[in-house]
C-alpha cells in the first residue's frame, strides 16, 4: 500500500495539513461576510474582506499545483524530502495569508517562500522521474 511508509504518511500529512490551510482561509471569508455584511454571491466590499477574498483565491490557486507536485516529489524522488519541503510551503502560505490581511504590501516574504518550496517540489519531481526514465 502506498501510504504504508512513515515518510509517505507524512506526506498525507501534510497534504491534510494544505487541505486545512485552505478551510481556514475560506473561513475568514465567510466571518469577514458576517462582519461585513457581504452578502453571497458579492465579492467585493470594504479592503478588509477583499483581501480575504483575494487570499483565498490565491490560496486555491496555488494548491492544486503544490498538492500534485508534493505526491509527485513523494513518489519519485524521496517522500521524506517532499514532506519537510510541503511544511515549508505551508509556512510561506501562513505568512502570505496574515500579511496579506494586514497589509497587501507585506504578502511578499510568504508568497515568495511558497514559490521556492513549489518550484524545489516540482524540480525534485521532474528530477525523480527523468532518473527512473533511464534507470
């Protein structure tokens, strides 16, 4: 079985962990609707909850690559190396999504630590299965 390995749970791990960050950011834009009184289907609204909208957008956005990169770095190059890169693109997410919050100008650092972690996710990924390919 393919989650049988401590190191590809960790794996699922961290994509539950993804999946969480992205319920979160969702939440904060049904609260900001409540708070703001936005009602569905409005988008837009006062700075504070279009910045909400505009992380969680952000958020999807970068998730559906990230969660393929991350299974893909797992299952051919090296799972332990995929999860602990996974956390670190979590961390940049966090960061993003509370900067940006507070202040759009400040989203740069996480966004920036989320690109690096996906672009190392992807490059250890294109790296494992050109090494089988030949192999």
């Amino acid at each position: 079985m393919l989650l049988a390995t401590p190191a590809m749970l960790a794996v699922a791990l961290v994509t539950v962990l993804a999946l969480a960050l992205y319920f979160w950011v969702g939440s904060a834009v049904s609260v900001a609707r409540g708070k703001y009184k936005i009602q569905a289907p409005a988008m837009t609204g006062p700075p504070e909850f279009e910045r909400r909208v505009r992380v969680h957008a952000n958020t999807l956005e970068q998730l559906v690559p990230f969660l393929a990169a991350l299974w893909l770095a797992a299952a051919a190059f090296h799972a332990w190396t995929a999860a602990a890169i996974g956390v670190v693109w979590l961390i940049g997410r966090v960061l993003y999504a509370v900067n940006y919050w507070r202040d759009p100008a400040k989203r740069g650092p996480g966004f920036v630590i989320g690109l690096i972690a996906m672009t190392a996710l992807l490059l250890l990924a294109l790296v494992g299965i050109v090494q089988k390919l030949i192999a």
